[in-house]
C-alpha cells in the first residue's frame, strides 16, 4: 500500500502523524511511505531522518494526498485539505465529527474512509488511540491552568501548590478518565487541593484507592458542580462520551457563581466542551474572558509538546495502520473489532451512530 504522512497545517499544530520508527516498520513490509517535507521538523524529525528509514520526501501536501491510498496524520482535515481528499482513499486521523457539521459533510461529499482515532475502542471499552493524547493534555491542563491563574493573565494571582504559611489552590476536576485521572496527578504533585466528580462510583474508588489523601471525590451531579465552583480556583473538564458531543455540566449562569479570575481549562473542547461558553482557540490566542472567568480553550492542546506527543501517538497507531496497510480497510475492519469501530463514514455514509445523533440525522449504514 501507499502511505502517506502529510505536514499538519491546522495552527500551530507541530505533531506529525509517523514517527521514523513508523515509518520503518512500513518500508521493512515493502509498503511505501510519502512523507511531505518537513513535516516532521517541529517534532524533532528531519527529512533526513525519514529517507534514511525508506521514505521518500515528496515536496507538497498536494503530492502527498495525491500520490497515497491511505493518509495517516494528527488533527482532522480543514478546509484546505477537503478538496485533496480521494474518493476510496483511506484517510486515519483523529476526526471528533460530533462537533464539526461541516467537516462531516465536507467528508461525505469526498466519498473516502474515513477511520477515527478516537473511536477505535477494545472489548474493555478502553479508547487505545486516544488514551496517550488524552494524558498528556490532561497533564498539560494542569501545567497550562496554574499559568493562567496569574495576575498579568488576569487570574486569582495564586500559585497553585502555595508556600509554606499560605493554603494551596483548589482544584475541581469534571471527569474521573485518562484526562481526569492524569489532571490530578499532576495537581496533586504540586501540592494543590483536587476535588474529582464523576457518575461513575468503580472510578470514584479507584480515585480514593490509588490518590493521596489532598485528593478527594464526589458524585457528579448539577448541585455539586455549583457547589464546587464557588470554593475552586481551577476547573479541568474532562468529560469524555466515545465519539459524541460532551456534555454542557457548566452553563453561562454557572460563571456569575465563579470568583473573578477563576480559569476553566476544557479539554472536552474538540467534541464541543463540557463548559457552555467554550469555544476553541489556538495556541496563539489561548484565553479569553466571560465574566471576568478565563477560559482556556484549545483544541489541540497535545500539539504544544510535539516531540512527545508524535512518539506516543505512533507508539499505539502503528500496530493499526500496519494492518491496515497489509489487509485494506474493509478486511482489517472485519478482522479487528476495535479498529471497526473507528469506522466513521465510508464512501459517503456515516456509519457511527453518535455522528447522526449529534446533527439529528434519523439513520446510519452498517
């Protein structure tokens, strides 16, 4: 098969979608690889890098999705990219159609596969594509939060982990999964107080079996959250439903019950957020202010650390895209059930529910 790697375009996006380690892997199988030039460089990978390993550069993206059966990149196509696209041609990225009525149409109309990372899901219900992705934006949210609450970005002028004498921040998290799980790790290895709600009681106690005790639980719930958000400087969402729009847990009223220069990081932000007032930024323009609470809302979030970012993301998709590369995309699908429930829209028809749900489309193919 003909894989090709594109250079990531969407802003200040810096992941790239194979590392020379995946790339090998390929070439070794006699597949062949297009990598677009200089892709890898903002992650640390030279075109040097990826020729030595058996790819061969090609100069533009155009080349790129031109020449390739399949694309595997990072971020959904934009609108740049909707025009490139083949029919039949396999494209494996991370989509979150839910929340994007125009991609999910721009994708039909191109009569592709398209498989998405983030549905790809085992028979424990575990999300294998999303998972490294996840942590680090979870890891990140806290890094990102505890900058913002500083003044001169119109925060509560606090540091998050205090000093000896002076109480540390609270911290509330909304989801108790991979984001919320690795939020609070990280807010609790700087010292802050972590308050984790979540509907799921078996998460709830694993929070309270494996956290220390400055981590503590509730059951998430409307009375809770406007509970919890008086008292707390930082809010995490992390709320996550497979493949559909996340929740609204925080509406705009919620805002007036915030102390001014609270900040809300939402991670939920590429199926739509958890907070109503969410909407995406960039890494350029990170914040903005509602109700004197700021908000941090970028979609990409993962794309800041990019070296490590590409390597774990490789570390889990290469498996998948190897067999999808020796076996095509249908007998692949057949033959693995977590990859078939990647499966979004193939040639013009969704066939993942969540996407219909989400646009009040009344069916799907299978």
């Amino acid at each position: 098969m003909i894989v090709g790697v594109p250079k990531e375009i969407k802003n200040n996006e810096s992941r790239v979608g194979m590392t020379p380690a995946g790339v090998l892997e390929l070439t070794k199988r006699k597949h062949t690889v297009y990598v677009q030039a200089t892709a890898g460089f903002a992650s640390g990978f030279s075109d040097q890098d990826y020729e030595q390993v058996g790819a061969q550069i090609l100069p533009t993206i155009e080349s790129v999705y031109a020449e390739s059966d399949m694309i595997v990149k990072v971020k959904e196509p934009i609108p740049e990219e909707y025009t490139l696209i083949k029919e039949d041609q396999v494209v494996f990225t991370y989509f979150h159609f839910a929340a994007d009525q125009g991609l999910t149409e721009a994708m039909l109309a191109s009569k592709s596969i398209c498989i998405a990372y983030e549905t790809v899901q085992d028979a424990n219900g575990r999300l294998p594509l999303l998972t490294p992705m996840s942590e680090v934006a979870g890891r990140m949210s806290i890094q990102q939060g505890a900058k913002y609450l500083e003044k001169p970005v119109k925060g509560k002028g606090l540091l998050l982990g205090g000093v000896p004498g002076v109480s540390p921040g609270k911290v509330l998290i909304l989801g108790a999964g991979v984001v919320g799980m690795q939020a609070a790790k990280m807010a609790a290895g700087l010292g802050a107080l972590v308050t984790i709600l979540d509907i799921d009681m078996d998460k709830l106690r694993y929070v309270n079996d494996v956290m220390p005790s400055h981590v503590v639980t509730g059951f998430s719930n409307e009375y809770n959250i406007r509970k919890h958000i008086k008292t707390h400087d930082l809010i995490i969402g992390g709320v996550l439903i497979p493949g559909a729009k996340a929740p609204k847990l925080i509406t705009r009223d919620m805002l007036k019950e915030m102390d001014s220069g609270t900040v809300v990081v939402d991670v939920a932000v590429d199926q739509g957020g958890c907070i109503e007032t969410t909407k995406a930024t960039t890494h350029e323009d990170p914040i903005y202010i509602i109700d004197d609470v700021v908000h941090y809302c970028v979609a990409n979030m993962p794309g800041a650390v990019p070296h490590t970012s590409t390597v774990a993301l490789t570390n889990v998709t290469l498996p998948y895209v190897i067999k999808l590369a020796e076996k095509g995309w249908d007998v692949a699908c057949k033959e693995d059930e977590a990859l078939n429930k990647g499966l979004n829209i193939i040639k013009g028809k969704v066939v993942y529910q969540p996407i219909a749900a989400a646009f009040g489309w009344e069916e799907v193919c299978n």
